[in-house]
C-alpha cells in the first residue's frame, strides 16, 4: 500500500521495530563497548631480531612451504605504529605476504626517549636502515633486499636507495610516499616559515611530542573525529564495524613522538626548502638524489588522501632514474589505501603479482 | 525496499556526512590563511616557551631540594639506556648460539627455514 508517492506505509511499523531493537542494542553494546578493551592487533607470529634504541626490527615466521629468493624489508613511518599493516588475521598485510610465500621483516619505530632528541635524519638514513638491511642479509642469507616504505618510511627508503644506489636494494615500493612538499598545502600552511619557529619548539620541548603530532593530522580533518564518533554511536550494535572502528582509532591515535633533530630537518629541508624534489637533498653530507635509483619501483598513490595529496606523491615516478617503473592509483584514503577493503581487493594482489616475478 | 529519499535514519547518515565534509572544506580554507598559521605559531610558541621555563624553575627547584632533577634523571636514562642496548647484543648473540647448536643437533629451532625456491605463477602456469 503506497498512500503517498515514495513513502511504503507497509514498512513502517517494520522499521520503527528495527530501529527500536537496534536502540536496546546500541544500549547493550554501548556498555560492552566501554568494558572492553577491542581486538588484539599485530598478533602474526614474529620474533624480535634486533632492538636498538628507537629501532626495532621483527622477523615473521614464514608460512609457507616454499618462499621467494628475496627478503623483504617494511620501514614503517616515524609517526606512526607499524601493526596498520598487521591488524587482524584475514585483513593483515603482514599475512597475506606470508601465505603468497614471502620472507618479511619489519623496521619498526619505538618512541624515541627524551635522550635520543639528537637523532639526526643521518642516523636514521645512514645508520638504522643500512643496521637493518645487514640483519636481514644475515638472517635470510641473501645479499639482494626488497625494501617497502609507507609514508615517511618511503621518504626513508627513498634516501637511503639514492644515497646506496648500488645495493644491496634490489626493488623498492613506496606507499603514498610525498616528494613535493609544496604540494602538502595544509602542512606548509601550519609549517609556514615566517611564523613556525622550529628552533624554539625543538629546544623548548627536546621531541616532539605525539600529541602535537596527532592534533596536525586531526586538524586536516577536524570535523571527522566529531563525526565519526556519531556514526559509532549509530553503529554500535553491529560488531564488525565496531571492530573495524577500534582498531583503525586505536592505531590513528597511537601516534609517536619525533626525535628534535629529526624534526628540524624534516622542516628545514623538505617542508620549507623542498629539497627532495628540488634535488638538493643531501644526509650526512652525501647527496640523496633520487634519479640515482635504479631499481624497479612501484609507487601505489590514493585518489583521496588527504596527508599526502596526489600532488605531493606524483613526483616521484617521474623523477625516479628506474627504467622499470610503475604507480598505482587507487580508491581510498591514507590508510584505506595500505589496511582497508580495498587493498585486500586491490593494492595487496597487485602488490604481489608486481614483486613475485621480481623476487626471484 | 524501502525509498531512501524519506528514510528518516538515511537522510540522518546523510546529514552527518554532509556536515563533515562542508566542516572540513570550510575549516581546511580557514586553516590555509597566513593569518592562521600566525595565531596557531603564536600560541604554540608561547606554550613551548612557557613549558621550558616551568621546566627550568623545576629544575632549580629540585636542586634545592637536593631531589635529581629532569636532565640527571635523562642521563641516568642515557646510561641504563647503554646498558640496555649491550644486553640486547648479548642477547642476540646467546639467540645465535643457541640456535646453531640446535640446528647442529637437528632440534625444533633448527626446522628448515622453507626454501627460497618459489617461483611467482605467471613464471609456472600455476600458484605454487
């Protein structure tokens, strides 16, 4: 019965007991909600190889039968934890490489101490990735290394692979890695050179601290938190998105903290002088320029990121000396990009039948 | 089905992601004026200043009250830190040990690690 074009009068009362019994859920699960502490993340088998400092490097135990000749070795980005590629069996990144038959290592970052504020870009570039590529050759017993970086763990990679062109890197891929930071338009503004005193921040506060790391990212967005937490509310009473929430919230707030000297570079050299991509970057006075790499790399973009715009992350194809050369665009977000829906569907198998044929 | 057009929940969900979005994009202009990042450095600033200031009293402070202070409570940190960091090498070394003399003996630490033999199936025909 249509009484009034577009409205089905039959459905309502079905509706109005839908709704009610998703409010008594919502109740419901709104306690358990706050008694329970969510899904137990990075959980795939790994064991710790090397710590030092802020520097930790894990080795997952492989899964498969027969693995691929070449190891591969994740920088994760400063910022951030590296379990967003290890969340949860079934939407791990972590996982997937494993049962598709790789040898994966991870460079992951612990917060740097109040006394580790003097880490400079070089000991970062110049120490703890070469520190961790030399583990990975020991432990795997092969000399060529595939190194993947998300974010600022693909700006690492990248100086690192220019500043060693010769090896032992074999392949690179970089996750929404920026190389325009021009094009970073919000963080210029929030950076802008005549009102952001780097120096006085660095040597009031040592590191910098996650909060103030956070609120940037959040501040790109600022309504989305607000909003987000009205569509928990309207969702709490389905379990996989209450799932899905926490585990992704979990991980955008678990933020780390910048070492001072780090800091001060990457502002100095990359958000005010652009270096990268004006090709004048160097690390411990070695020239990092980036057309000295010629590995094949493939570089996966998102359409909608809103940390590293499309702009910001074109660059690096073109510029890049590798002949063997490719980037991906896909749907999504900053994160959706490398952990959601979509890169199980999408980045992840590209990723493999891209490094397979390369990993042998 | 129901129409979605007069779902009240719909036009609800609706609402919010409207709302965020023009949130966001009026935010994200406001944020993009100098003037902005001129405030936001400003008071920035002056937080950072004001906290190495407390910091600096709290240190003098604590030196009169013969308590360590931050930066000796750091360098004792930087030590243990040292400390830390030896016997993790220690550590590692032990782990390698350990684990050549299981392999040696045939034990559950020394399994084969799986051959490096996989070939990618476009090169085969076929997933391995």
């Amino acid at each position: 019965m249509n009484a009034t074009p577009g409205i089905d009068l039959a459905a309502i009362p079905e509706r109005i007991q839908s709704e009610v019994q998703r409010a008594i859920q919502r109740s419901i699960k709104g306690v358990e909600y706050l008694s329970s502490s969510g899904p137990s993340l990075g959980s795939t088998p790994k064991d710790i190889l090397h710590v030092r400092g802020t520097m930790n490097l894990y080795h997952y135990r492989p899964v498969a039968d027969e693995i691929y000749r070449i190891p591969i070795l994740i920088v994760m980005a400063t910022t951030n934890r590296g379990y967003i590629l290890d969340l949860v069996p079934g939407q791990s990144f972590i996982e997937f490489l494993l049962k598709r038959g790789y040898d994966v290592y991870m460079l992951d970052w612990a917060a740097p101490k109040p006394e580790e504020k003097s880490l400079r870009m070089e000991d970062y570039v110049l120490d703890f990735i070469p520190d961790c590529v030399r583990q990975v050759q020991r432990d795997s017993g092969e000399t060529d290394v595939t190194v993947i970086g998300y974010c600022f763990g693909g700006v690492l990679s990248l100086l690192y692979g220019s500043i060693f062109p010769d090896g032992p890197m074999k392949n690179l891929i970089c996750f929404t890695t920026p190389v325009d930071f021009r094009e970073m338009k919000l963080f210029q503004n929030f950076a802008d050179r005549r009102y952001f005193d780097v120096d006085h921040l660095i040597d009031s506060v040592g590191n910098v601290p996650p909060e103030m790391i956070l609120s940037s990212f959040e501040m790109l967005r600022p309504a989305s938190r607000a909003a987000s937490q009205v569509q928990l509310w309207e969702n709490i009473w389905n379990d996989e998105y209450v799932k899905s929430y926490r585990m992704f919230d979990r991980w955008a707030t678990d933020t780390l903290p910048l070492a001072g000297e780090y800091f001060r570079t990457i502002t100095r050299d990359l958000m005010w002088d652009n270096k990268l991509y004006n090709d004048e970057m160097s690390v411990g006075g070695r020239k990092a320029d980036i057309s000295k790499i010629k590995v094949p790399i493939l570089h996966a973009v998102a359409e909608h990121d809103h940390i590293v715009p499309y702009d910001a992350a074109k660059p690096l194809i073109p510029k890049i000396g590798s002949a063997d050369k490719q980037e991906v665009i896909l749907k999504g977000g900053h994160v959706s990009l490398v952990a959601g829906a979509n890169a199980i569907k999408r980045l992840w198998p590209k990723l493999d039948s891209w490094l397979g044929e390369r990993s042998i | 089905m129901a129409d979605k057009s007069n779902d009240p929940v719909a036009l609800w969900q609706n609402m919010v992601g409207e709302m965020e979005k023009g949130f966001n994009a009026f935010a994200n202009q406001a944020m993009a004026s100098p003037q902005f990042s001129k405030v936001v450095n400003q008071v920035g600033g002056a937080t950072a200043g004001a906290q190495k200031q407390l910091g600096d009293l709290m240190e003098k402070y604590l030196v009169s009250m013969n308590l360590p202070s931050r930066s000796q409570m750091v360098s004792m940190a930087e030590r243990l830190q040292s400390i830390e960091g030896q016997l993790n090498e220690i550590k590692a070394l032990l782990h390698q040990v350990h684990s050549n003399s299981i392999t040696s003996e045939g034990g559950h630490a020394g399994a084969p690690k799986p051959p490096r033999t996989k070939r990618p199936p476009s090169a085969d025909g076929e997933q391995k």
